[in-house]
C-alpha cells in the first residue's frame, strides 16, 4: 500500500502530469465550452429538432388542409361547419356536450 502512495505522490510532483490534469480540470469545468454546458446544448439541439420535426409535419398538414378546402366546396362547408359552428340560414344546430371531456380540449376535438 505504501508503495502505491509513493508511487501516486511521484506521479502527482511530475510537471507534465499536474499540468495534464490542470487542462484536464480546465476546459472540463471552467471553460465556456465546458462539460456541462455542452451536455445542456444537446439537450437544448435535441429539443429544437424535435419542435422542427413538428412543425414541419403541421406545416405539410396544413398546405394539404388549403388544398383540400381550396378545390373542394364540400371540404369547405364541412370545415367551417365542424370548426367554426357555422350554419345555414334555414338550420338549427344543437351542441352536445360531454361533461366528462377535458375542458381543454377545442370543439372540434369533442
């Protein structure tokens, strides 16, 4: 065991290992591009692409939503229908509500 420590402490007074380690301690704490900042980047990255992913996907849904209502007049009295309650002159519309649904949910998701 002494030799061990004899050993360590031999290798701990060599100059190019305490200024190894001095790097080491460095750029993996103090430095701006530390460890823990560049963890947090990923995780920051890794989030981001997951918002691109979404709203690359809403974006396609939507231009495919103006095509559909753009060439079709049936598509278009159904969505304003469903989304906007919208009616016909001559029409009633009733609304059935479920009190078991999420409040947060919109009226075109009850």
């Amino acid at each position: 065991m002494k030799r061990i420590l004899v050993f360590a402490w031999k290798m701990v007074r060599n100059y190019y290992v305490m200024v190894t380690l001095a790097f080491v301690v460095w750029v993996g704490f103090f430095d701006n591009d530390n460890w823990v900042s560049q963890y947090e980047q990923r995780k920051e990255l890794r989030d981001l692409m997951q918002q691109r992913k979404y709203f690359v996907d809403e974006i396609k849904k939507n231009k495919d939503l103006v095509k559909a209502l753009s060439t079709d007049k049936k598509e278009l009295e159904r969505f304003g229908r469903e989304k906007y309650l919208m009616k016909k002159p001559n029409e009633d519309i009733f609304l059935i509500i479920n009190e078991n649904v999420d409040e947060n949910l919109t009226v075109n998701q009850k």
